[in-house]
C-alpha cells in the first residue's frame, strides 16, 4: 500500500491499484466493472467470494 501511495499516474489508475490491493478481485473484473455494481453504502462491489 505504501508503494500505491507514492505512485504518481492517473487518480484512476491510483484507484484501481488501491481497489485490487483490498478486493483481489480477478484479472479484468475490476477493469471491466460498471459503477452500478458497486454498493457504496454498504461497503461491497461486484466481487463475490467463489463456492
């Protein structure tokens, strides 16, 4: 997380690093993820736990 912190790209891109670090979500599912999917007051997004 340190490392993302300094990182100087695009804020999106800092968001997505930021968001895969807590979420490990899959190769593309954040990438291809709608902000419809995202539940910001509950805390969760599109990501579901397999099995």
């Amino acid at each position: 997380m340190r490392a993302i912190d300094r990182f100087e790209g695009q804020a999106t891109t800092t968001a997505a690093l930021k968001l895969s670090a807590l979420l490990f979500p899959r190769p593309g599912e954040l990438r291809a993820a709608h902000w419809s999917e995202f539940n910001l007051a509950e805390g969760f997004g599109p990501f579901r736990k397999p099995g």
